[in-house]
C-alpha cells in the first residue's frame, strides 16, 4: 500500500509540474475572444511560426516556467498560433505581423490594445507583461496620448515611437512631429540617439532619418548600422509589397544615391527581387554580386547556402538548379555543417544525381550528430533516396 501511495504521489507531482507553466486555448482565435469575454480576462495571442528559433525558446524555456504560468493564466485566455497555418495566415495578414515571434495582447473585447516583438528570458518576460497589465504602459494608451491631442509634447512621442518600435512597427507621421521638436542638443541626449537609431530598424529612407545620422552623437559602427538599415527595409518593403520591375529600380536608384556603402543589401535585395519575381537569370546574376562584394567567408558559406535552399524550394528548372549546386558546393567547402550539407543533399536529389544525394545526407547526418542537432529530416530524406536507389 504505501508503494502504490508513493506512486500515486508522485504521479500527482508530476501532473502539478506539468501545469505550472502557460495554459493554452485549445480552439480557435474566435472561441478564445469569446472565451475571454466570458471571463472577463485579456488575450494573449502568440503568433509564431515552426521554423523560428526564439519562438521555439519560449516554448520550450519560458512558457513552462510558474512564474510565467502565474501571470499569464491569472490574467490572460492564451492562444498560440502558427502564422503560417490555417486562419494563422488572415490573422498575420490582419494584424500585420511581420517579425517572429510576436506576441500580441488584447481586451475582452478583442480590441488589439499591446505587442512585444522578440523572446526573453522567463523573469524578463514576467516584467514585460506585467508592464503590459499597466493600461497607461500598453500601445493604444501611448497612441492617444499622441493623436488626440493638436500638437503632442516631445516627451509623449518619444514614449508612443519607442513602444512602437519595440512592437516592429513604424509611424512616420508621428516620427515627422518628433524629429521637428528635436533640437541640435537633443541630438547629444542618448535617450533621443537611441530612440533614433531604434527607428532606423524598422523604417526607410522615405522616413526623413537618414539626415540625423550625420548629426547625432552615436559610436560610427552604430550610425552605419543605422543607414544600413533604413536602405535594407526601403528595399525589403518593395520586394513585400511586390512592386513591379521599373518601382524597384528606382528604389534601388534611391538607395544607391543616398546610401552608396549599401552595395551587399541591394545586391541581396536584387537576388529576393527576382526570385519572387521567378525572373531566375536576373537572381542568379544578382547573388554571384552579392557573393562577390563579401569578404567574410562563413557569411558568404551562409548566404550561398540560403539561396541555394530557395532554389530547392521553388523546385526551379534544372538549368538554374545547377546554379544552385555551384552556390552550395561552394558553401560547404568554405565550412561544411549539418545546415549546409543538408542542403547540399537536397539540391543533388532535385538534379537527379541520387548517389551523390545519399552521400550528402550521410555526411549531413554524421555532422549534426556531432554538432548535437536533430537530424530526423534529413534521416527521412535518407530512407527516402536509399528505397528508390
């Protein structure tokens, strides 16, 4: 008797383990508003998808933890949703979520009312909610105090544009007011330098930014980075927003004018250009530039490797799939690892060549072991070559 109570016991630790952490929704977005409206609670959606690496940290390392669970189960009706799957498509389309993982807030009534883009640690994680939990703290709070008044002091600005890059999103109206309040002293105060070069992650030239980094006091690595940025997402935003060929050339004239140093981002811009494009010639052209003006080879073993996989993706036609094979080839010899080999193996597979597929995705397997990784991909693909060799 007092084993099977000592088993029971221990069954019943483990089950109070198991739920310490975050209690999810079963359902769907709908039936958790509902379900928070019944329970007069706030909702707390986690929009991830299955390929990001911190929305795989949270899951694992911080959504478990009690004193995350504590929080957010007292306060929340908590929803995680893959925005590559199902109603998660509309809803990333809705909510425009363009970063992962994102984690967007709600109140009963389904009004978006916060965001936090990024993964923490579960003690930072906690902090950041419970900020969230304060209403003058949360976005729509910040964004009033901004738009419902004529002529918005510097101080409010400054607290709604940093909220609003923190949740990966811009507002170049309210930025335009901002930088017309900041004064040449301003610009020495590193809470206004850091707001700016904040800005610089997720806005364009169109911004009216790129002037205040020649003015600003900031480290040169950092203003760089900045001006780096600003062409980056001028050129990200065209290629999203899948702009015809003449709209993109001249973005990329912008560029190239006010950003000369930008060579790598508008090559690398180019290449995603007419891959989306599926003008595959131009692509090609555009990658073997953007290899060329690197000279860092680990990233240059990364880059061939990310295009290569694309080509593999889009099941491109055997002419540039070679292409690809040349990018990956390359790749692996610079450094080879279990990501690159993996790919390697693919992209012989798409060619036909199965013995040298087989080949890759041994060695592929051999390396992540060794690396610690998991190779059940890439054991499937395996099987998968070796039954129809």
């Amino acid at each position: 008797m007092k084993r099977i109570f000592s088993l029971f016991s221990m069954l019943l630790i483990s089950i109070a383990s198991f739920a310490q952490g975050v209690e999810f929704f079963e359902g769907t977005f709908a039936e958790a508003k509902a379900e928070a409206k019944k329970q007069n609670k706030y909702i707390f959606l986690d929009a991830y998808t299955t390929w990001c690496g911190p929305c795989k940290m949270l899951k694992k390392k911080v959504f478990p933890e009690k004193i995350v669970g504590d929080v957010m189960n007292e306060h929340f009706i908590n929803i995680a949703i893959d925005m590559e799957k199902g109603e998660g498509i509309e809803l990333a389309k809705t909510y425009q979520v363009k970063a992962y993982p994102t984690l967007l807030f709600f109140d009963a009534d389904g009004n978006e009312i916060d965001r936090l883009v990024g993964a923490l640690p579960a003690e930072e994680f906690v902090d950041a909610i419970k900020e969230t939990l304060k209403p003058e703290n949360q976005l729509v709070t910040l964004k009033a105090n901004v738009y419902d008044v004529k002529t918005p002091s510097k101080e409010d600005l400054s607290k709604y544009l940093n909220k609003v890059y923190g949740a990966y999103k811009t507002d170049d109206v309210m930025l335009g007011k901002f930088l017309a309040l900041v004064s040449d002293a301003d610009l020495k105060v590193k809470e206004n330098t850091d707001l700016l070069i904040k800005a610089s992650y997720v806005s364009g030239i169109e911004s009216g930014l790129l002037p205040y980094f020649d003015k600003i006091d900031a480290e040169e690595k950092a203003i760089e980075g900045a001006k780096n940025n600003l062409a980056y997402n001028t050129l990200r935003n065209a290629v999203r927003a899948n702009v015809s060929e003449e709209e993109f050339k001249t973005k990329v004239e912008l560029v190239k004018k006010e950003i000369p140093e930008s060579t790598s981002i508008v090559a690398q811009s180019e290449a995603q250009f007419y891959m989306k494009k599926k003008d595959y010639a131009k692509a090609n052209m555009a990658v073997d530039q953007l290899v060329a003006s690197m000279s860092d080879e680990k990233r240059v073993s990364s880059v061939l490797n990310s295009f290569a996989w694309k080509y593999y993706e889009a099941n491109v036609e055997a002419k540039h799939m070679k292409k690809a094979l040349t990018w990956i080839n390359r790749s692996v010899m610079i450094d080879a690892n279990y990501a690159n080999v993996d790919t390697q193996a693919h992209v012989y597979k798409a060619l036909g060549k199965t013995e040298k597929a087989i080949e890759a995705a041994q060695k592929s397997i051999e390396l992540g072991k060794a690396a610690g990784q998991d190779v059940s991909s890439t054991e499937e693909l395996l099987k998968e070559l070796s039954k129809n060799n």
